[in-house]
C-alpha cells in the first residue's frame, strides 16, 4: 500500500505541475495577444478596414505589363483596383484596331483571372491613358483621404477625360454625400467630389 500511495501522490504532483506550467504559459500568450492589437493600433493611425495603406505583391506598373504582354497592339482606357471575393484584382479596359478587351489580374499572384474581348465598336470615344508621370494609387487615396478628414479608401480607378488623367478613389465613412474623391493623376491636385 505505501507504494502505490507514494506513486499515486508522485503522479498527482507531476499532473500539478504540468497544470500549473500550461496555465502560466497560457496566461504569457493571453498577455501577447492582448498587447499586440494595442500596439498595432498604436503604430496605425489610419483605418485598417481601407486599402491606403495595402501593399500587393503586383504593382499597377507590373499589371500594365502583364496586359501589354497579353495584348502588344492594344491601347489602355481605364485601370480599376477592386475586391474580387477576398481578393484584389486589377480590371484593366482597353482596345485594339479589332477588339475591345477586359483583363482582370490578381494583386497577389499575377495572374489572369478574367479575360474578355468583343468587336470593337467603331465609335469608341475613350481616351488612352497615358501612364507617364503620374503619381501613385497610395499618393492619391493620401491626397483624398487629407482633404476630406476620416474615412478610409475602398477602391479607386484610373481614367481619363478630355485628356486629364485622374483617380476616383472611393471612399467610405468619410461623412460626404459624395463619396469619390477626383485626385489629378498628373499633379496630385484635389479635383472634387463626385
């Protein structure tokens, strides 16, 4: 009898001291995941719900590429960023002299999700967008986001009229009851609210 109480009580000691070990690590990793939300909104001052600050792994630049690579002969008219599911994807439009084409390209991967061509139709009143020397999608949400005061960036596009190339950024929560901010591609001048 006096072993086996002696090896019940040693067994008893050892679940104890395992219990009280998973408890104390238990509590450091309730204290890690209760500091981290804290500092993590501490360090942003922005609204995480937005794309501002949203770095992807494809570039607009690298996106161009890709349609370009897809399409050689093919002009640009429009370059929207936009939630696919729970993805990002660019909808890049445009033409050539036989089609007009819709490419959409994952931000993360690169790859065409979507790909659609039609016959062009002969009157076909886009402008081409010229990419040269524009400011980027971050720099525009930025410039949208300073003049407005609160919210947070949910997609934006590129396009052009009468030859101004501009960002719609679309904007949320911002208290406006125009909710896209018109930013000059070119110059990064507020345009207005549309």
């Amino acid at each position: 009898m006096n072993k086996m109480t002696s090896k019940k009580a040693a067994i008893i000691a050892a679940t104890l001291a395992t219990s009280f070990i998973l408890v104390a690590c238990d509590n450091d990793s309730q204290d890690d995941a209760m500091v981290t939300p804290m500092q993590s909104s501490n360090q942003m001052s922005t609204s995480t719900k937005g794309i501002e600050n949203k770095e992807f792994d494809v570039s607009m630049e690298q996106a161009v590429e890709i349609f370009k690579e897809t399409y050689p002969d093919a002009q640009i008219v429009s370059i929207n960023l936009d939630k696919n599911f729970a993805n990002y994807v660019y909808e890049i439009e445009g033409f050539n002299e036989l089609q007009e084409i819709e490419l959409s390209i994952d931000t993360m991967s690169g790859e065409i999700s979507k790909q659609k061509t039609e016959n062009k139709d002969d009157l076909i009143d886009d402008d081409s967008l010229v990419l040269e020397g524009l400011i980027t999608p971050q720099e525009a949400m930025k410039v949208a986001l300073e003049k407005v005061g609160k919210g947070y960036a949910k997609d934006w596009a590129l396009d052009s009229e009468n030859g101004t190339v501009y960002y719609e950024i679309d904007l949320q929560g911002s208290g406006q009851g125009n909710d896209d901010a018109l930013i000059d591609a070119k110059t990064g001048e507020f345009i207005g609210l549309d």
